[in-house]
C-alpha cells in the first residue's frame, strides 16, 4: 500500500466521527469514500492491486472537510474503502451473479447501481474492471452489513436526529469527489462541482441556491443534479417538510489532486479553505424556511 492508505486484519472500528467540543451549528458532514483501511483478507480476494482499488476511493474528502469541528460542525467518515461496502446504497444492493448461493428475495438485485456493478457490494472499481478473482458467499455481504453498514448508518441518523432535536432543523451535507472525464469518467467536461439534491426533493431550495451561488462566486463552474442528483444517503436523509435538508456535493478529483499518482496537489488547501466558508455559510442560512412544515 502506499502512503495515504493502510492494510489491516480487520478495521477496529467502521468510522470516526469528528466531533466538535460544543455543536453549536445545525449541520452534519459526511464523507462515506474516503475511508482507506484496507483487510488482508479483502486484498487476498480481489485480482486488483492496491492502486487499482484505490482508484474508487473519494481520495482526501475527509481532508477536504476536515475542518468542520472547527465551526463547531460534526464530520463523520467512513474507515473501510469503498471498494469493500459502498454505504450510499441501501444495505442489500447486490448482484446475484457475484455470489455462489441464491440472495434473498428481500435483496435488491434489479437496480442502475447493480446493473453498473456498483451495488453496496461492488463488482467493478471506477474505471470499469472487475475486482474479485472469484464469486462471495451471501454470508460475506451480510457480515459486512452487520459490522460497518450498520454502525454507520446508526451514527449517521442519531447525528442528524440530535441536532434537528436541538436545533429544530437539520442540515446534511454528503461529501464526495468525482474522477474527471479522462479517468474513468467518459462524459463531456461538466463542471468543477456538481450540487445534488434529488431535483429539488431532499432539501429546501435555500440551500442549494446558498451553496452554488457562493461556489459560483469564487468561480467554479457548478452543475446541479447533472449527473449526479444525490445518492442514497441523500434520497434517504433529506426530508424537508420534517426539518431535515440533504445535499450532495461531488468535486472534480482533478482539482485538487493526481488522479494517476493519487498525490494531492497544491489547490487542495485552498479549496479546504472554501468549503470551510461554504459550510460556514450554510449554517448561517436563516431558520424559517428550513423548520418543518
């Protein structure tokens, strides 16, 4: 492995949570790709090598975030790569033909994230190659649910319950990086960030229309929902009417590092630096709009 990334019988725990001393702002961070901690047991299994892995990972979006706790702004990140058990899914997104016993039939089996081989179990890393040298037994995904979906997720919804009950309204932020159209990604140039909101369904308008106008005005050019409208975490989180917002935010990888190398570049501080004054911005918004309704 190299510098940035760790092998491990088995990660002692399934994420950290950075965590303000006082919270004193109604936001929530979260960064489920950028975990790093791979299992010897998991290397041992896939025909890939390391880098090739590493290629799905959302590289330093928990660098890029990292600075929430200062804005009194908890940050939960997930430890295990993405590669392992993708938990912007639903638990049991997974294709039938990775597996050499029949799945469940309350596993989801038929939907675009499977057809593309990237269920909550993925297939294929980023750019499309396969990962395992052999078929998994169903046991193996149900024991990665229980151990690092679960305790995720259970920590993810009591952040967001808590400071809606403290707060009267909470706001979720699900922070991730997308490769550029030349690695991995076929489309035309897009933009340098793209802005999900599940088309107007997972938050007020107040926030989108905060975060791309302050992103605009440092001048990254911003998509919205194009083509990336909001994963699961927030189709499955962003409940405007009951007081909680999702939005998702997916940054063009080769702004701020090598996506060949996977080397950070010098730009990552400074846009570091924005996304501290955009989530600061954010937690400012005034209240009325964002209460339930």
């Amino acid at each position: 492995m190299d510098a940035h990334a760790a092998a491990v019988t088995e990660p002692e725990r399934a994420f950290d949570l950075l965590a303000p001393a006082e919270q004193t702002k109604p936001l929530v961070l979260a960064s489920p790709h950028s975990g790093n901690r791979y299992t010897a047991d998991f290397l041992a299994a896939a025909r890939l090598d390391p880098r090739a892995l590493r290629k799905s990972e959302d590289c330093f979006v928990d660098e890029i975030f990292g600075g929430a706790p200062t804005l009194g702004v908890p940050l939960i990140r997930a430890l295990f790569p993405r590669a392992f058990l993708d938990v912007n899914r639903e638990a049991y997104e997974l294709d039938p033909d990775m597996f050499v016993d029949s799945l469940p039939s309350y596993v989801n089996t038929r939907s675009p994230r499977v057809a593309a081989g990237l269920g909550t179990i993925a297939r294929v890393v980023a750019n499309g190659e396969d990962i395992y040298r052999g078929k998994l037994r169903f046991a193996e995904a149900v024991r990665r649910v229980n151990l690092f979906y679960m305790p995720y997720h259970a920590a993810l919804r009591q952040l967001v319950e808590d400071t809606r009950s403290r707060f009267g309204h909470a706001v979720l932020i699900d922070c991730h990086s997308m490769p550029s159209p030349g690695l991995g990604d076929r489309d035309a140039r897009r933009a340098d960030i793209v802005l999900g909101d599940c088309f107007g369904n997972a938050c007020a308008p107040v926030v989108m229309e905060s975060a791309e106008r302050f992103l605009r005005g440092l001048g990254y050019t911003v998509s919205r929902n194009t083509p990336y409208a909001g994963g699961y975490t927030t189709r499955h989180y962003g409940r405007p009417r009951q007081g909680i917002h999702a939005l998702q935010i997916e940054i063009s990888r080769d702004l701020y590092m090598d996506e060949a190398t996977l080397s950070r570049l010098p730009f990552l501080d400074v846009l570091a630096r924005h996304m501290n004054e955009m989530v600061d911005g954010i937690a400012h918004l005034p209240s009325d709009p964002l209460e339930p309704r």
